[in-house]
C-alpha cells in the first residue's frame, strides 16, 4: 500500500515538473512512480508525453506501449498517441528530421539549417531538434542565433542536460571572445 501512494506521490511530482517544462526532471520522478507501482500506467501516458517533447520518440513509444499492456480500456490515451506516429504529418517531420542529420554529416550545414528553419517544419516543439539547430549555428560561427537556440531548447526543457551542456561549454568561449576583444582594444588606448 506504502508504494502505491509513493507512486502516486511520484506521479504527481512528474505532472507539476512537466507543467513547469522541466521534462528531465518530470521522467525521472515518474520514473520512480513506475518503480513504485508498476502498474501506473497513467505516469508512463505522462512519461511518454514527456519523452515525446525532449524528441525522444521511440522511448516514448515503448512508455505508451507498456501503459497499454496494463491498461487496454478506452479511458487509456496511449492508443491514440502511438496511431499519431503513424500520421503523415509526423512521418514527414521524422523524414525532414533524417534529411537534415544526413546533409549535416555530409558537411551541408546551410542546406541542413534551412531545411529544419522551413515554415512547415515544427522543430521549435521538441529539444533534440531545436539543439541541433543550436550545434549548426555553434559550428557555423552564429554564438548569437545558437545561443537563442539554445535558450528555446531549454524552454521546452529547462532540465536538459545537453542543452546545459552546450550552453555552459560555448558560453566561456563566447566570453573569452569578448574578453580577449577587450585586451586587444585595451592594447592600443592610451592613457
């Protein structure tokens, strides 16, 4: 009994965490709801949800499959979560996905970036794409244009720790730059 209400106490922690987009920390308190009660197949539709955003699509799908294993009744929204990955509309943002992967390892960084930036293409929904998009301007010398990136990424995730990541090893770049901009400046005022 203990654990049910520590799942449920868990459960409950991963909503308010999602609703405050903090998905790292939201699948890790559900999580441990799952741990607790196996059967909480409403923490793994949550889960999934939050997986889902991050751009963490196969393991959101693999959530949604267990919540369904538990519970195939009809109040159970999984089902209509795993059809929506068969839409054309999320096969065609998976399919502009893989093409931009392609022409950024083929070095073809402004073809890539414009394929993700294109109007129809809603990378601004999930943090893995709008990361990537953040490490073409980084590697396209645009720190201002990843930084903003970046800073969407984290909207969506405020937890992420590569967002974190990137941000924390770029920035002491960025500000290196600045710094050693201001020596050199500094060289050739007089005093």
């Amino acid at each position: 009994m203990i654990f049910k209400e520590l799942s449920g106490e868990y459960f409950n922690l991963g909503v308010n965490l999602s609703y405050r987009n903090n998905l790292t920390c939201a699948i890790e308190a559900l999580k441990k709801a799952v741990i607790m009660d196996e059967f909480n197949w409403e923490a793994l539709n949550v889960m999934g949800l939050c997986l889902y955003k991050r751009g963490d699509f196969l393991e959101a799908i693999a959530a949604w499959r267990k919540s369904m294993e538990i519970n195939s009744g009809e109040e159970n929204v999984a089902l209509s979560y795993v059809r929506s990955f068969e839409a054309e509309d999320f096969i065609n943002i998976c399919d502009t996905y893989n093409m931009a992967v392609k022409l950024v390892k083929a070095g073809k960084l402004n073809k890539s970036i414009k394929l993700l930036l294109n109007k129809d293409f809603p990378y601004f929904k999930y943090c893995k794409f709008t990361n990537m998009i953040g490490l073409i301007y980084l590697n396209r010398g645009e720190g201002y244009n990843a930084l903003l990136a970046f800073k969407r990424a984290l909207e969506i995730d405020s937890g992420n720790e590569d967002t974190k990541y990137y941000l924390e090893d770029n920035w002491d770049n960025l500000n290196m730059k600045r710094s050693i901009s201001k020596r050199l400046k500094s060289l050739f005022t007089w005093r």
